[in-house]
C-alpha cells in the first residue's frame, strides 16, 4: 500500500478495473499524509504551499505514478488560472482531496 501526494487525479494514474472513492481532507490529515507518502508534483509553486502548509521539504518530483489496489492517493487541487498559490489557498480556492483505489466489484 503507497501515499502519492499529486497535483492532479488522471485516469492514466490507476490500474483498472479498480473502484476509485474521494473525499476531502483536512490540511492535518493531508500534512500527515505528506510526511508519510511518495510525492510527484513537477511544479514547484504548489511545492512551496505544500511546504508552507505541512512544514515539509519537498522538492519537485516530476513522475508518473500507478497506483493499485489499496493505494491512497491525496491530491491538492490549485486552480489553473492561479496566479498566486498561497493567496488561492488563503481565498479558500485550493482543494484537499483523498482518492482512495478499491478492488473493482466483479
């Protein structure tokens, strides 16, 4: 069982036929995540808010992931158009989400 810590969520990242369940989270359960989990975030902005926010030293990891059955995977969500990454998240505009990758139902 892996963390990934992502920027985005594709469909290219699982391993199908897998139920995918997501919720949001907590900036603590994200941080804890953090310190825990394998990141692959190319750009460096949202690794400095990530750093900011969870008092890590992340640097930028620019990887594809799979991720299988039983893997977790917490994914910050910064608006495209943003500008300024640490005023989007203070304006509440970036997203804290857990996708959580199940066995698929036979």
């Amino acid at each position: 069982m892996s963390i990934w810590i992502v920027d985005k969520f594709t469909l290219s990242m699982i391993n199908p036929p897998v139920n995918i369940q997501f919720s949001k989270v907590s900036r603590e359960e994200f941080c804890e995540a953090v310190k825990d989990g394998s990141d692959a975030i190319p750009h460096q902005e949202t690794i400095n808010l990530i750093n900011i926010l969870c008092r890590s030293g992340l640097n930028t990891n620019n990887i594809q992931i799979k991720a299988e059955v039983g893997d977790t995977v917490y994914i910050i969500r910064v608006p495209e158009q943003s500008e300024n990454v640490l005023e989007s998240y203070c304006k509440g505009e970036v997203v804290l989400l857990k996708a959580t990758i199940y066995k698929a139902n036979e």
